[in-house]
C-alpha cells in the first residue's frame, strides 16, 4: 500500500483529499502545515507527496527541494497559480506534476496512480535479484542508469536527478541516436500531450541538460531544432547480480 503525504492548510480540503484517497486504497498522512510536513517525511515511508504550494512558513517550493534533497519521492503540486510560468516555477522546484485548483478528486487520483506506476515506487514493487544498468558510450565517458536504484552516474560522478528527469534520460536512452519530440515524451510520462504537459517536459529538460552540462566535452542532451531531442553515444543493457 502506497504511502501517501498530504500538505494543505485547508483543513477541509486535506480532511476530503484524504478520505478520498484512503477510500482508493492509499495509506495517508495528513500535515497542515511544512513543519509537520517535514516531521511525517522524517520518520514514515512516504511514496508521494500531494503539495499545496501556498503554506504558511515553509513554502510548498521550499518543503518539495527538501524532500527531493531527502529522498526522491514524488511530488504532485497543488495550487490556485494556474499560469504558465507558475507551472514552470513549480516544476522547476522538482515538482514530478502540477494541477491547478480547483481540481477533480478522480483526476488528482488518476495523476498519484500514474506517477507511481510509471517511476515504480520503491514501496510496491519487490526487488529483483536483478539490477538492469544501461550504460551509454560518449568519447570521454560512460552515462550509466541504474533502473532500479534510479541512479544516473556520468564516470562514476552520481547525478542528482529527479524521478521524471531520470525517466525522461531513461527514455533517450533507450533510442540512442533517435530523435524523441516532446510530444512524444510526454505521451509516454503522462499518457497525454496537451500545452500543460509540453511545458512540464520542457521545463523538465531544461532542469536535466543543466545538471549534465559540464560532465562531457560535448552535449550529452542534443536539440535537433524544429524537431526534438536525442542522446548521443552508444548503448548497451547489462544485467548485474545483486
């Protein structure tokens, strides 16, 4: 059963979040406020965080880089900011989705179910005796992606990556040298291509091309303009005992 953290000051809309979601079979833990949000992240097994961004004391941007600085569990932003750029500012944060208030209880449920089905949550899915490791060849360094550790390392230097910046290089690097548009890539993390989700995987490229930029002599991330993007290198899989 998935663990589910719930921060929102409004005490009516966190009680209904939560009743919601036990009744969808999720296991919840309710804070009204950062402070107790951090306390829930420190001592029970969090999969995902429903967010409010406007909280009193600690900020949901601020709580979000803590807990992605703690572990990477995912986060879905809620907030009454439904611009563009608001959007960006949250995923920017590290923020894995944002949905605007007000919202549709089925879709914010939809969107938790998502998330962790497509990153695996660590919590649910057992561990294999397996460790499937991609490694990507460039001139001065290997890329490696530990897909069950979600791990990035570039030459041994681990890479902090969010859960969907890792997805995002996980599928670049499953079609090294292909072209992959953004309207592809979101179909793949959202199950959707609207204008929302195509400026969160922008915003989630530019994260993941900043944190790579200096690892190589050359781009790891290549923008084939007018079209969409590529990983360089060659690759192979390798399946490791544990």
């Amino acid at each position: 059963m998935a663990g589910i953290l719930i921060i929102e000051d409004e005490k009516h809309t966190a009680d209904t979040i939560g009743l919601y979601l036990e009744k969808q079979g999720f296991h919840c833990f309710i804070a009204y406020d950062g402070q107790d949000g951090i306390r829930y992240l420190l001592k029970e097994t969090i999969d995902l965080i429903v967010l409010d961004w406007m909280l009193p004391g600690l900020s949901g941007i601020e709580i979000c880089q803590v807990a992605k600085s703690m572990n990477n569990i995912r986060v879905i932003m809620l907030s009454a900011r439904a611009t563009v750029s608001d959007k960006v500012s949250g995923l920017d944060s590290g923020a894995d989705d944002y949905l605007a208030k007000p919202f549709s209880l089925r879709e914010l449920n939809a969107r938790i179910k998502m998330l962790l089905r497509t990153t695996n949550s660590p919590s649910q899915i057992p561990r294999s005796s397996t460790s499937s490791i991609t490694e990507i060849h460039f001139d001065d360094g290997v890329l490696s992606l530990n897909r069950d550790e979600f791990t990035a390392r570039f030459n041994d230097i681990e890479i902090p990556l969010t859960l969907t910046e890792f997805k995002i290089l996980g599928l670049l690097a499953e079609r090294v040298q292909r072209v992959l548009t953004k309207e592809a890539l979101a179909q793949e993390l959202y199950g959707t291509n609207d204008s929302g989700q195509l400026h969160a995987i922008s915003a989630h490229l530019s994260n993941l091309r900043t944190k790579l930029k200096g690892l190589s002599g050359t781009p790891l991330i290549k923008t084939v303009y007018g079209i969409g993007y590529k990983l360089g290198g060659s690759t192979e899989t390798q399946m490791r005992r544990t």
